[in-house]
C-alpha cells in the first residue's frame, strides 16, 4: 500500500460538521432537565453492561434508577 493516499475532504466538509455539532448541542440545550436526564440514564445503560463484564462497578458507577425521577415539578 506504499505510494496510495486517501483523498481529503474538501474544505466544506468540516464546516458541515461544525454546524452540524452547534445544531445538536442547541437542540439539547433547548430540552427540559427530565429529558436530559433520561438521555443521560439511556447511555448509561448502554456504557455500564461492558464495563460491568469486565470488572465489578464501582458505587458510584451504578445506573441511576429510573423511578427515582421525580416528574411532577
């Protein structure tokens, strides 16, 4: 493979992404607190079983019970 390069992106592709990513982070910012906290439940439950696999979780490693949240404020 001595002598091929890949080509690189073009000039707008960063610009797209950098907009891109400033959309995203506007839209959350845009949510309410509960909403945010559930995203935040969903990851852990998608990060924790492979560490769990792994090693023991720490205490402060455990997933935040999700019937816990309050919603009524």
């Amino acid at each position: 493979m001595t002598g091929m390069t890949s080509p690189r992106p073009s000039p707008e592709l960063p610009a797209a992404l950098r907009r891109g990513k400033e959309e995203l982070h506007a839209s959350h910012r845009a949510l309410p607190l509960e909403e945010k906290v559930r995203m935040v439940i969903e990851l852990q439950a998608l990060a924790l079983p492979p560490i769990a696999r792994r090693r023991p979780l720490k205490y402060y490693e455990r997933q935040w019970p999700l019937n816990e949240l309050d919603t009524s404020r």
